[in-house]
C-alpha cells in the first residue's frame, strides 16, 4: 500500500470520526488544534476506527506520542510494513 493510499484512506476516517464534509482539505500538517471537537476521547475513537480500517493494532506509547496527521500516517504505514514482515517470516 502506498504511502497516498494510506493517507487518503486516514484522510476519510479523520473526515467521518470528526463529521467533517466529505471535500474538508486534511493535510498532513494538521492537528488536534486544527480540528474542533479533537479531544481526548475522539482521539481513542480515531485510533479504533484506524485499526480497524487498517486491520492494525498501534503500540499505544507511540500513539499518545503523534503530533500530527502525518505522524500517525507514517505509523500506520510502519505497523503495516512490521505486520507484512511477520506475516512472510511465519510463511517461511
């Protein structure tokens, strides 16, 4: 999976979990700040609605580390390279 494919599918899990139009930019940049409504516990419900469309589990130390959109993209995509790692390593 690409990192835009990744970015886009969190781009619409931001959108719906914060109830914004379906055409609100989402950049990269973008923060707990920059959204309104972002707090504590909408950000639990962003983490469960990204693991499960990802079919991901996010180490939760990392998780109350991101900054940004960007950095929960970049460990979404390092979950997934870390899950199609092991997954090849019990295949063999």
């Amino acid at each position: 999976m690409s990192d835009n494919d990744i970015f886009a599918r969190l781009a619409a899990i931001v959108r719906r979990t914060f109830r914004l139009a379906d055409e609100a930019a989402i950049s990269p940049e973008m923060s707990s700040l920059d959204i309104d409504g972002w707090d504590s516990l909408s950000h639990s419900i962003l983490i469960m609605e990204v693991e499960e469309e990802f079919e991901v589990s996010l180490a939760l130390d990392r998780v109350y580390e991101l900054s940004d959109i960007g950095e929960l993209a970049s460990l979404i995509r390092s979950t997934l390279e870390a899950k199609s790692q092991n997954s090849q390593s019990s295949q063999i």
